[in-house]
C-alpha cells in the first residue's frame, strides 16, 4: 500500500480472530486499531476532529490547538498538527505514563499536567478553563464533538462490516464514548439485532476522589441509547485477559483491551451459539510498559500496585 | 447479605466505610436500606424517587440502567457498586 502522507495511512486496521481464547462455540475476533500511524484508535477521531474544523473554518493555518487527553489522542493530534503546521497543547493528568510524555514532547506538543486525584475530569475541567480565557486557540474537545463518532461512523464501522458482515456483538471501552456511539449507530443501521457492550475501566478510588458528586461528568458524544450493557472490569481483570491476549493468541495490546476482552467473554452467553463478536483494540501495549502492567510477578499484587496509574 | 461499594466521595456519611453491608432483594431496597442505616447519604444518591444523574449504580459490575433499573435483582452474594460518573482516558 502506498499513501502520499502519513494522515492516509489511518484505518484499514486488521481483524484477527482469537481462536484460542474464545468460548466453546463463540467467535471472537479483534480490531488492532494500534496498527494505526501513531499506534491506537485516536489517529481516525483527530483527522476528524481537525479536517471536519478546517471545513467549518474554525482552525486557521498556523493556529494552536488545545485538547484534554489522556495520550493517545493528543498524540494523534500532534502527528497530524506536525503535517500541517499547526501547534499544540495537551492538558493531561500528571500521572500519564513517561513514554506518552516522550512521545508528545517529541512531536513538539507543550504539556499541561492536571493534578492526578482529579483523573480526566480534572483534563477536562482545566481544558476548557483555558480555552475560554485564550480566544486564540482552538479546542476541538473530543468529549463533545460529533466529529469524534462520526469517525468511527464513517470508517471504523464500514471496515467491520467489510469483513464480517455476520458480526453480532461489538464490544469497545468507554473514554469518551465516541467509539461505542459511532460504532454503535453504523452496525444497528445495518442490522438492529446486533448488540453493542461497553467496557468501562474501574478506575479506583485515587479518580473517584471527587469533592463532590455534582463534579461528576457524562461526556456528551456519547449516546446511552445505542448501548445494549454497560460493564465495569477492574485493574485485575483487564491486566488478567491482556495478558492472556499475549500468552495465548501471541497480541501485545493495551490494558483497555484487556477490559473489553473480558466483557466480551462475559457476553458470549447471551448471544446465540455460533455467534461472531468483534472487540476493538485501541492501541498495543508500548506506551504502558513504565508502568509495570506486564512485569512479571502476581496479579494480584501488581493490580494493586498500578492501580493509582492503569488508567491515567 | 448484599455488599454496597460507597464512593471515596460518600465515605464521609458511613462512617469512612468503603463497603456496607444491606438487606434486600432489588438495587432499590438494598439501596433504602443503605440510607435508612447511613442517613447523611440519601439526598446524596437520591433525587425524589430515582438516582442522580451523575452517579453509576452496578450490580455484579453489570450498569442497572441496561438491567431493570432499581427493580434490578440482588442476589445475597452479590456486590452493588455506587460510582460517581467520570471522564474516561482518552
């Protein structure tokens, strides 16, 4: 395949089956999204997020951009931004693994750390502090752009359905949500009987340490309607099924595949024998190895040791 | 008996308990029950007669809102999980 920049190399990401870890009578497979140009599933939402502003004419040449990102969006912003000149800032919280840091300062982001007992809320929250008092920058705000699942309505969906027409069941973690909505809405247009499970990781309590619960946040791309369940997997299980995905099926992924994979174990049981699920990937595994998520030792041991930084 | 996650958030109302314990057979009687025991926590959980927006109630990690809600079925072993409702990594 041969592409004229970078930004076309996004998408066309693989579907592999796991015959090794799927129940008796089950198929599943996975999407590696961590095939993608800068490593995970964000690279398809930011050339949305930006080229759907470029149109409107909201993001000027040479203007800068400012998201709230745990990492792998922001490092496919700032790839993309490199291609066409524009700069960037990244809000993330403080305890964001060092190889995200690296990566970002390397393609010449300027970080903003938000403090770690805040979680993404607190990205969030300072994100859009900033951009209301800086009318010079451009926040296209993924946790509330239509463009973040229209991505995954246009390109992420379309593929699945290219290669398994048959599929049944999707199932994908919950960040913003713009995954499951866009996903969602592309499979159920195609065949209102396949059902859509989301992931959500268990953060513990160091993210739950609100002050209050009116500073909860329910990001607004995404539509609960599309959902079929909601599962919550913590540290131990999603660390538990990565590294099965390793051991067993030879796949070096990220921790939040892990937590899918286990939610979609968990579902098989509900949907007609014989049935085809796909679990989406969002990245491999490069950007957590600092965080000891696949040191050897005990599982147990090592969820609660990584607990405070699993998911920054 | 059901066990009942409370949030760092709500530990203030039981006591620093991160887990209570609470008889019933759906998510809403364990829940009454939680707040008939702990009653700082009610108005906390509860806007009139059903859960605040910003708070995720699970039973056995499954989100009640996809099961029957708070006629969501509690089994004596099982775990409900209050969560409040954040922004995820992304």
């Amino acid at each position: 395949m041969r592409f004229d920049d970078i930004t076309q190399a996004i998408g066309g990401t693989p579907l592999v089956g796991l015959p090794n870890l799927s129940p008796p009578g089950y198929h599943l497979h996975i999407k590696l999204e961590g095939h993608n140009p800068t490593g995970s599933v964000k690279d398809r939402v930011a050339l949305y997020l930006i080229e759907q502003a470029e149109k409107q004419g909201v993001l000027q040449p040479g203007q800068r951009i400012l998201e709230p990102t745990s990492g792998n969006t922001g490092i496919a912003l700032a790839a993309i931004c490199r291609t066409r000149g524009y700069a960037l800032t990244c809000v993330m919280p403080e305890n964001t693994s060092e190889e995200r840091k690296q990566i970002l300062t390397m393609f010449g982001a300027e970080l903003v750390f938000s403090p770690a007992t805040e979680g993404s809320n607190g990205s969030v929250r300072m994100a859009q502090e900033m951009a209301a008092g800086d009318p010079a920058v451009f926040m296209p705000f993924q946790y509330g752009n239509p463009a973040n699942p229209l991505a995954h309505y246009e390109t992420t969906a379309p593929e699945i359905l290219a290669d398994l027409p048959e599929i049944a069941a999707f199932v994908a973690g919950l960040g913003t949500g713009g995954t499951v909505t866009g996903v969602g809405k592309r499979l159920k247009q195609h065949d209102p009987a396949i059902k859509v499970y989301a992931a959500e990781p268990e953060y513990g309590d160091l993210v739950y340490g609100l002050r209050n619960l009116d500073e909860g946040y329910v990001p607004e791309v995404l539509d609960v309607d599309v959902l079929d369940s909601r599962i919550k997997v913590d540290s131990r299980g999603a660390l538990e099924w990565t590294r099965r995905l390793a051991t067993e099926e030879g796949i070096f992924a990220g921790v939040s595949t892990g937590a899918a994979l286990a939610v979609a174990v968990r579902v098989c049981k509900r949907l007609p024998e014989g049935s085809h699920i796909v679990v989406l990937s969002p990245d491999g595994g490069w950007k957590y190895l600092s965080t000891g998520a696949y040191a050897p030792g005990d599982l147990d041991e090592i969820a609660d040791r990584i607990a405070g930084t699993l998911w920054a | 008996m059901p066990t009942v996650r409370i949030p760092t958030v709500l530990r203030k109302h039981t006591d620093n308990q991160a887990k209570v314990t609470a008889d019933g057979g759906t998510v809403g009687d364990v829940l009454r029950a939680v707040a008939k025991q702990y009653p700082g926590i009610k108005e906390q959980l509860f806007d009139g007669d059903t859960v605040r927006g910003f708070i995720n109630v699970y039973v056995d990690d499954e989100d009640i809102r996809y099961l029957d809600g708070l006629d969501s079925a509690v089994a004596p072993d099982d775990e409900v999980a209050i969560m409040p409702a954040v922004a995820g990594g992304a």
